[in-house]
DNA sequence: CTACGTCGTAACGGTTGCGTTCCGGCGTGC
DNA sequence: GCACGCCGGAACGCAACCGTTACGACGTAG
C-alpha cells in the first residue's frame, strides 16, 4: 500500500545524502527534507538508518554489470577497464563507495553486505573473463582470475578514488597493454 | 607553555577516535573523554575539529618512509610491497585513509591535505624508483613512474583496504611477478 | 612566596537528531 | 459514500555535542 512515488523519492535522497555528507553524518531527518516527504514515511518503510542504507545501497550496487564478452581476451579486458573507469567516474561510485568501505571496516553487517553487493559480483567478473580467456587457449589453465582482477581493478580504484587524478585515455590504453602483459608473462613464468 | 604530555595523549585520542568511528562522527568531548584531558585543553590547542584532524594526521603521515634502494629493480619493488603491505595492513591506515579519502571527496581542505601528505610522497617514491632502474638500465628512459606506482600501490590498496581479503606471502610474491613483468614489457613494447 | 598559566570539572544556552505520537487531509478500494 | 491507510506536519522528551565561561587546584618560574 505504501506509495512508489515516495519510497523512489526516499531511495534517491538517501544515494545523494550518501554522497554529499557520508554515512556518519547522514540523518534521517535531513533525508526527509530533501526526500520531501514526512519522517514518518521513511519509519513506516525501514526501522532505522542503518537498515535503511544497507538496503537502498544493496539494491543499487546489485544491479548485475553485463559480462563482457567481445571474442578475445584483450577486447575484454578493455571493455571493462572501460566499464570500470566510467563506473568509479561517477559520483555515488566515487564518494559512497570509500565512505561505506570506511564504514564496512568498524560494522560487520555493512561489511557483509558490501561483500555480497561487490566482492561476489567482482569475483565472477574475474572468472569470467579469466575462464573465457583460458578456454581460447589466451591464457594458462592455473590463470588465477583473483589476482587478476586485483591487477585490473585495483590500479583503476587508486587512482580514481583514491589519488583522485584525472584518467585520460591515453593512460587507460598503456594501463591495458601492461595490465595484458602482466597477465600473459605471469603464466609464462609458471 | 602547554604541557607535552597532554598534547600527545591528545593526538593519541585523535587517531584513535578517527579509526574507531570515523571522521564524521568524530566530537571533540569524545576525544577529551578517551585522551582523559578536559575540552579546554583541546580548545587551548586548535580552535576547532577540521583543523585539529588535519593537524594531527597531516603530521602522523607526513613522517617519511625510507625509500629502497636494494640495488636491483626487483630488489626495490618486493621491498616496497612489503612496506606497502605492512603499512596497510596497519589499523591506522586501513580505517582512517578511506575515511578521509571519502572525507576529502567533499572538502577541499581536507584533499588538499591529504594530497600533500600521501600523493606528493608517494610520487617521490615512484620517482625514485623508476629512476634508480632507469640508472642501471633495466627500465627504458621513458618509463612512467605515475604508472608505475598506480600498478603498484593499486592492487595492494584494493586488496588491502577496499576487497579486505588477507595477503599472503605466496599472493604477494605473485604479485610481484606479474608487476614486474608488465613494468618490463610494457617498455618493450613501446 | 607570589603571580601566572595550564590543568580538570562543571555548567551554560543553543543546535541537531533521535524515535514516537497525534493530528487533519487526501485518495483508493470496497 | 464510507472507512481505511498512507500522507505531511508538528510536537514530544531525550540525548549528544557544540563552543564558551567560571572556578579552584596545582606547579613552576622568577
């Protein structure tokens, strides 16, 4: 019975809030005003805060990112390097995800939540691409597709959301190529 | 004038406050409160939150960390992800860097802080490293220092403070391979 | 021994947010 | 057309923290 219009209006000032002031600051009070809707429409849906972002956030990072798929490993591999960087670009990425993995750090059940939300999510990603490539012959059958994505991931992450410096294009073609012969010459070397 | 012991189990109480609950929920009665001083000590010392926290991190990650200088390339990298690995690893680190970094995200005090802190220093060590294995003829002279570190420090940071997921000894030694190997190839192949 | 400055404690008024409750209004389903 | 349930708004008592002030105790410098 609870109307749609108002728990999207909620969910969207929620994501914002999230964004602008982080979770430790975040108020419900201050979600009504910008949701504007009463308090008692966002206690009539969730019990509380905690509850309330968990929810929201899960439903928001749960939304599968289509596999890529392009034919060959160094076409995947761009692909979603591309996905990625347009992804920790925007801004419920870029701000929501340090301020919760922050937060996931001292409360167990956003931990939990997030690890399910990303990690999951990331880990098939990597087997993926990694077991894809393996069946093409691409890379070796003990490719670890953990490490991997590390390797994709993580270079993209630091700088994006951490050093906060600007990605150009040029930079993310280089990122690849060395990403790709890490990759190749790490199953070589075994 | 002000008594040095104080001061220090002030700064103690910041650090400590700032893994445990984070910036944003971070008040000053509760560091007086943990640091066992009352609030007009800390008042005496800095006039409000923003700038004691800045203060105080800014000279805690300031101290700066040796550089390596083993001799070899691969000498310098596995030493320097040891370092990272370990210093990440650290409480200090793995809580309040992504808090901060979420933090700074929405204030440019802040940023401007950490940037001077943690990128500036982090640029000398790439620097430095990517020099030395240019020096010796084991990087080509146009080797990306940026790049560099990015490969480096990315993937230990997304693994380390984002995913969460223990290193082991036999993961870094990998990782250190497939690092190595791309710094390598990715000269070659320009 | 005196004067000064720092110390902790306690209190101040003011703000913000909590989670709850009551209200009158409105729309929908029966 | 009537009752029900959601809606926003307003207020509740409670708690935490802000930044400031006043106080008496202590310790040290001169």
């Amino acid at each position: 019975m609870l109307r749609g219009d108002i728990t999207k209006a909620i969910r969207n000032a929620v994501m914002n809030e999230l964004a602008q002031v982080g979770y430790g600051r975040l108020s419900i009070e201050a979600v009504a005003r910008r949701a504007g809707v009463g308090k008692t429409a966002i206690y009539r849906r969730w019990s509380n805060k905690l509850e309330m972002v968990l929810e929201i956030v899960s439903d928001v990072a749960g939304r599968a990112v289509p596999l890529p798929d392009t034919g060959s490993f160094a076409g995947d591999l761009q692909l979603l390097m591309m996905i990625a960087t347009k992804a920790l670009q925007h801004r419920y990425a870029s701000q929501i995800i340090p301020d919760l993995m922050a937060e996931a750090a001292r409360n167990p059940k956003i931990a939990e939540t997030l690890q399910k939300a990303l990690r999951s999510h990331q880990q098939a990603v990597g087997d993926k691409l990694v077991g894809q490539a393996v069946a093409r012959g691409e890379l070796p059958a003990d490719a670890d597709p953990e490490l991997a994505v590390d390797l994709i991931l993580g270079p993209l992450y630091w700088r994006l959301a951490v050093a906060r410096t600007p990605v150009s294009d040029d930079y993310l073609e280089r990122l690849t190529e060395l990403v790709t012969a890490a990759l190749q010459a790490g199953s070589s070397a075994r």
